[in-house]
C-alpha cells in the first residue's frame, strides 16, 4: 500500500479515487480528514499530489512506482494529459560540461545549469537535477549533491533552509535541532522537509546520519553520465474539461457538488462556489460567461509544465463566442505569419463556445488584418481566466493562403495525449476565419 499526500483544488476527488484505489492518504488536511473519517497519519508519503501552476491539472511526485501506480488508475479513470520527466527530480549524477552554463548528463541528456555556477567546458563533476526535462523544456541541474530522505536532505550549499510548509513553532525545533545534534550536518548544508515537522528528534538525527555516509560515498564521483543516486519520478497531468467532469463526479460521490465545479474552482472561486454546491443547480455555463466579463487572462497550457500566460479586455460575447483584446508588444514577429510587430499592433482572440480551436487574428494600428493564427486545443473553458491546453498543431491564414504548423512537434509528443485527442488537425476549420470584434468570420 503506497502512501499518497494530496493538496490542491482536487483534493476530495483525487483523495476519494485513491482510497477506493488502495492508496493511504497521509498528512491530510483538517477538511479532507473531516470528510473522509480519517485517522490521523503524519507519515512521510510515497508520491505527493499538487496543483499545476495553471489549476487545470496536478504534478506527482515521489517513489516511481508509487507514482506510475497512481498514474495508471488516474489515466483508466479520468483519461488525462500525462507528461512524464525524462530524467528524475533530485537525481545525482556525473556530467561532462559542454558549455559556459550546459552539462551532458546520463543518455546524453544536456541541461541548463544556473549562472551563478562557473563551470569550465570539458570538466567532470558531481550534478543534481533540480528541474528534470519534460517535453521539449530543458532541465536544470547544479553543480551539488544532494541526498534526500524522508524528512530531511543533506546537499553541499553550506546553507540550513526550511520547507514552507513547516510553521513557524515547528521551525524553532528544527532550528534548535540543527544547531544542536545537526551540527556537523548543518555547515555542509541541510533542508528539513515538510514531513520533519511530525518527526521526533531521534529519527531526524538518524536519517541525517545514514544520508551523510551515503554523501561521502557520492562524492567519490564515477564516470561521465554514470548515475549516482537515482531521484523522484515527476510528472504533469493535465485535465481538459471531460476529465474534470470526471472528478466532477468522484466529489459529489463526497459532498455536493455543482457541474463544472472544478473548473469554476480553476478560476479562483471560493466561498461562492460554496454556497453553488450547496444550493445546487445547473449554472455553470451562466456562471462562466459572468466571469467572462472581467476576463483577463488567457491562459495557453502547454501539455508539460509550461503556461504562457497573455493579459486580455473582453470585448463581449457574441453569438457563443467569447471576443478578447490584446495589446501586442512591438519588436517580433508573429508567429506562423511572419509579419514583423509594430507599434500599436493588436489581437483579436475569439474563444467559441464548446469548439476545438481558438482564433487570434492581428491587426495593425489602423485596424487592418494581417492574418490569423487559430490553435487546436482541448475545448476552452470561460471565465476570468480563459484557460485551454494546447494540442501543438496549429493553422495560419494569412494573404499567402493556409498553412498546418508543428504537426512534427505534435507527432513527437503525441503519446501524451489520450486516445480522444490524437487528431488535433480534424479540430481546425477546414476554411479561412478572422476574428472581428463581431466574432467570427468567414473569408470569402
């Protein structure tokens, strides 16, 4: 049985699913506790579960098979986007630099190191990852070693640090702790994680003690790419809007719960989503296109960790599309078009209702149309924050004709897409569109 800490906004769902799946919760909060009747447990989990930075999926992490196992449940119930890292979170290794700021590590995976590290190209030494690779997103490892356990982690930055979880009495101990029998460890560097706040004094001390022997024996170092000490499988999972119905459903197994909670939930409501689960009815859609009308942002979700974020002024709705605004900044140039920024150049974003895509049309200063980009996407879901999940492949109208983009790139990663949304290309118009403060229109 693996023991699983789960936070976020889908925590009730997620921790009913994995209890029915076998999993322990662990360290629950006050509320989930309530909820589920469960017993205290304060031990250290095998895999923990948070919110994505976009609140439209979570990150997991922790022991791989812990999280392949949670994974593989999740995937069979809910049929997300999953994006594993290809390299471990906290993973020691030997790496050979191959830049100012690069290192190749293990399979000749090349990562960014920080800048703040001088490293002389050719030169072998001891990494951790400390952003593993996912996607096409580089990962980023530091010229340290870093041991990790269950509540605390030794590593060579000479620093004591706290996890922001620990509250401020708890840190006290900890601190006296790391003054006191965590002396020796302390001035090589020393992290207690968030589990160290539930843990005596005596095992702290002798976790601290193992791991140290075990960081003498790393520093010995090995041979280029030779991994040292394997880390924390860490993935992405990313839920469109038929996957958070889907925990839609695994809450109100709980508590009440009002269609597209999640989603609402996603758009920062707090007690007013509240009181909507309470009372019940049917208002997401309503409730959506209200928030609609503050919208300012959009949020483009890549399928890995990955959010590009773009302020917006709604414009209104029109006929079941959302119409945005957006400032573009000069000095680029418009992707897919190739037409350079100038001052005063703006989108118009058209988010139709319950579609596959998103059209951005460009516009000069004085109003005239450049040419329009529209995205395939899982469907976009309104509100303050309009947020979608790219599907990589995209189309271009422009005076030159039409053209598909990144269908390579969609190819590469498809294997993180569900079955459902592997044919992102029959998602697209079939005929040029421009988005007008109208809505959408049809080119002649």
């Amino acid at each position: 049985m693996y023991r699983a800490r789960i936070r976020g906004i889908y925590a009730t769902a997620l921790t009913k699913l994995a209890l029915d799946w076998g999993f322990k919760v662990v360290q629950p909060t006050e509320k989930i506790a309530r909820r589920f009747g469960l017993e205290p447990d304060f031990s250290p989990p095998d895999i923990t579960v948070k919110d994505h930075e976009s609140k439209t999926g979570i990150v997991a992490m922790g022991l791989c098979e812990a999280v392949e196992a949670f994974l593989s449940k999740l995937t069979e119930y809910a049929d997300p986007i999953v994006a594993r890292a290809r390299a471990r979170l906290k993973e020691v290794f030997v790496g050979r630099a191959v830049g100012e700021a690069t290192v190749e590590g293990p399979g000749g995976e090349v990562f960014d190191v920080p800048r703040r590290y001088v490293l002389t190209p050719g030169a072998t030494g001891i990494y951790t990852v400390v952003r593993p690779p996912i996607g096409p997103l580089k990962g980023v490892a530091a010229p340290e070693i870093v041991v990790e356990g269950q509540y605390v982690e030794l590593n060579t930055t000479g620093r004591v640090s706290y996890s922001e979880h620990i509250p401020a009495e708890e840190a006290v101990r900890l601190r006296i702790l790391a003054e006191t029998r965590l002396r020796q460890y302390a001035s090589i560097g020393l992290r207690f994680k968030s589990s160290a706040r539930y843990a005596p004094d005596d095992a702290i001390a002798a976790e601290a003690e193992a791991l140290y022997k075990e960081m003498l024996e790393i520093s010995k170092g090995g041979s280029p790419g030779q991994v040292l000490r394997r880390g924390k499988c860490f993935a992405v999972v990313l839920f469109d809007s038929a996957s958070k119905a889907r925990l839609d459903e695994a809450r109100a197994a709980v508590v009440p719960t009002v269609r597209g909670h999640h989603a609402l939930r996603a758009q920062g409501l707090g007690k007013c989503l509240d009181l909507l689960d309470h009372v019940g009815g049917d208002v997401y859609e309503k409730a959506a296109e209200f928030l609609a009308g503050e919208a300012a942002a959009v949020y483009h979700v890549k399928p890995w960790d990955e959010v590009v974020k773009m302020r917006a002024e709604p414009v209104g709705v029109r006929g079941g599309v959302l119409v945005l605004r957006r400032r573009l900044r000069p000095g680029g140039v418009l992707d897919g078009i190739g037409v350079k920024i100038e001052r005063g150049f703006y989108a118009l974003t058209c988010v139709p209702r319950g579609k596959g895509y998103v059209v951005h049309t460009y516009y000069t200063a004085e109003g005239k149309a450049v040419g329009t980009y529209v995205n395939a996407n899982t469907v976009p879901e309104w509100g303050r924050r309009v947020i979608y999940i790219d599907l990589l492949v995209d189309k271009a109208f422009d005076g030159g004709g039409e053209r598909v983009l990144d269908l390579d790139e969609y190819e590469k990663y498809a294997e993180m897409f569900p079955q459902r949304l592997r044919d992102p290309l029959s998602r697209l118009p079939k005929t040029p569109i421009w988005c007008t403060e109208e809505g959408i229109k049809t080119v002649a």
